[in-house]
C-alpha cells in the first residue's frame, strides 16, 4: 500500500466514526427532546366541562364523618361537588354554611359534598370543622395532589361531577346560596 493510500483509508476511517458519532448524537438529542415534549403536554392536562373526573383518594379528616378515606370512584352513581378551599381564604369560609345548610337535604337526593382542604396542618381544619359544625367529608390535600391534578388556581373552586362521573361546571370564587343550590340540582341523580 502506497503511503497515499494509508492516508486516504485513515481519512475515510475518521470520516466514518465521525458520521457514527454524529447519527447517535442525533438520536439522542431527539429522545431527549420527545421525552421533554411529551411531560410538558402530560402535565398541561386541564379537565374542563365534558370530562372524566379524574380519580384521587385522600384521607378524610372530618371526625363527624363516617368515611375514612374518600375515593371519587367510590362515588360514582353520586352527583358530587368537589370543592377545593382553605381556613385562611374568607369566601371560603363565606360558603361553607351554605354547603352545610344543603347537604343534610341533597345527601338523602345521591348528591355528595367533598370539601378538600389545601391547609398545611390539620389542627387548624378541626377547629374550622367545630366551629361551622361541618359533617360533609373533608380530605387533606396537606400535598397539593389533588390540587395539582385539578389544575386548582385561585380558591375556593369547585368542580360539579355528574352521577356518571362527567364533569359538568366549574366554578372559580365563592357560591351564593342561591347558585350552589341550582348547581347541586344540576348533578341531582335522576
């Protein structure tokens, strides 16, 4: 072999690896960027009217409440009214009579009230609970899960859950007596 040759082969050689190093290069940047694209969309998930409820289950901290845990898919056949709300935030607690003087009444129609309290202690919750005398189930979010899953800006808001699971309102800031009752006839099992 002619030292012109050697040249050339070791030239291509170079020119080989660099193309093999390029292509995996390449590949991995795209697996990179496809795995970023698909958790960015995964987490854009917003659950709008029409939708599924999403599923959770949070532990019930209510102690005039029978339930331990609540599970929104143990609910279904159930209209539910998922309301997402805090002991500092004033219409919430602004509404939360309203929901008390209603349940006793829609609880006996199939229509369930879960307030899920975004408190970071539950000591606060129990005193909130004793004072409004509050029997419907109230879950602690103390992790922001649910919250999160829900896409839960400013609070309270809730989320009007048809017998079949659907959702069929959302509603951001606090209910009037009036509203909160026409929506719980809304999710009503008929």
């Amino acid at each position: 072999m002619s030292l012109d040759e050697i040249k050339q082969k070791k030239k291509n050689k170079k020119r080989n690896r660099f193309i093999f190093r390029s292509v995996i290069l390449l590949i991995l940047v795209g697996a990179v960027v496809f795995a970023v694209v698909q958790n960015l969309q995964d987490d854009k998930i917003i659950y709008t009217v029409g939708d599924n409820a999403p599923d959770f289950q949070l532990e019930q901290i209510n102690k005039y409440n029978e339930r331990e845990t609540v599970r929104l898919s143990d609910l279904k056949g159930k209209g539910v009214m998922l309301n997402f709300w805090g002991t500092w935030c004033k219409p919430c607690e602004e509404e939360m009579p309203y929901m008390q003087k209603l349940y006793p009444q829609y609880k006996e129609k199939g229509v369930e009230i879960v307030a899920v309290s975004l408190d970071s202690t539950e000591l606060v919750v129990h005193r909130f609970v004793d004072e409004y005398d509050l029997t419907f189930p109230i879950p602690h979010d103390k992790d922001s899960q649910v919250r999160d899953l829900y896409k839960v800006g400013p609070i309270p808001s809730t989320v009007f859950i048809n017998p079949q699971g659907k959702i069929v309102e959302v509603v951001n800031g606090a209910l009037s007596l009036e509203r909160l009752d026409g929506y719980l006839q809304e999710i009503t099992p008929k």
